[in-house]
C-alpha cells in the first residue's frame, strides 16, 4: 500500500510520498520498525505512525517512522522543511559517530 505511492522527493535519510489526502514522509532508518501505534507526533503536531525501539539498558523509547501530513494544511515545501531537518540531525549524528579517517 505505502510501498506504492509515488516518490515526491527522496534524501539519504527520508522518502517524502504522494498519498491520496495526506503528503506521507518517511524515515528510512526505521524501515522495517513494526509500527505499533498511530498518535500524533508532539513535536510537529501531525499524525505519526510510530514503533518501539530498545535502548542498551532495555528501556523502550516510541519513535515516528513516518508522520502523515494533510494536503488541507501542508504543501510538499512545508514537508520537505521538516525531511531536510531530519536530513541534518542524521547527517550530523553520522559525522559525530563515524568520523572519516582522512584526517
């Protein structure tokens, strides 16, 4: 169903798709997170399905795997400001944890 929608816009991180009321963006590093529940995502205010992911010490954090942003509210720019957020924070983490050995 979700695998089939059009790609709008893809980065390393993100696939931003074409559904039919809501423009759906994804986190490609929680492909294959079973979704648990579908609630809204506090942070951006827009519906999320979301999964639990398990910390060293065995402690669940939910996390969004990707959030449902309707075409009443949100244009594929406005989408795209939050994918290319995302984009950033991982791009960042990836720098801070695998440094290139260049140096």
């Amino acid at each position: 169903m979700l695998l089939d929608l059009p790609v709008l816009k893809k980065g390393i991180f993100y696939f931003i798709k074409d559904g039919e009321s809501d423009i759906i963006m994804e986190d490609k590093t929680k492909r294959g997170l079973e979704i648990k529940e579908t609630s809204i995502d506090e942070k951006i205010n827009v519906k999320a399905d979301k999964g639990m992911i398990h910390d060293m010490d065995g402690i669940g954090h939910w996390v969004p795997i990707r959030w449902y942003f309707s075409k009443d509210s949100y244009d594929l720019s406005q989408v795209e400001i939050h994918a290319e957020a995302m984009e950033k924070k991982y791009t960042e983490l990836r720098e801070l944890t695998c440094p290139d050995d260049d140096d």
